[in-house]
C-alpha cells in the first residue's frame, strides 16, 4: 500500500472519537477521506496517537497500513 501522510486536526480526532463511542470501524474525516480500520484496537492506539499529536502541535502521521477509501 501507498505513504499516505495526513495533518490531524482537532475535528480528525473528534471524528475519530465519535466513531469509538458508537462502536463502528469506520470513520469519514471532515476532508471526505474515509477509512476502515481492523479492529478497534487499531482506532484506540491512533486516537491515542492523535491526540498527542494535536495537543503538541505535532500533526504529521504516516496512514500506511490502513485502508482508505
């Protein structure tokens, strides 16, 4: 699969967030760019990521691996 790097936001992870608590595995960004992820597992360790990342301003992150559609 492809490199695909994203900028996270604070709506990326919102939406990321709202996808957990509604215990679905996919998740459509406020960009458009959808993504299925494997297991849940696999959205609590980027939520974990991404809110680090946006609390530090440090919002660049690698999407390979995931499928998006």
């Amino acid at each position: 699969m492809a490199d695909i790097s994203t900028s996270w936001t604070q709506a990326d992870f919102t939406a990321l967030e709202a996808a957990i608590k509604k215990g679905v595995r996919n998740v459509t960004y406020p960009s458009g760019a959808s993504v299925s992820f494997a297991s849940m597992d696999e959205m609590l360790r980027l939520r974990a990521e991404m809110r680090e990342a946006v609390n530090n301003g440090s919002t660049r992150r690698s999407l390979s691996g995931l499928a998006k559609f």
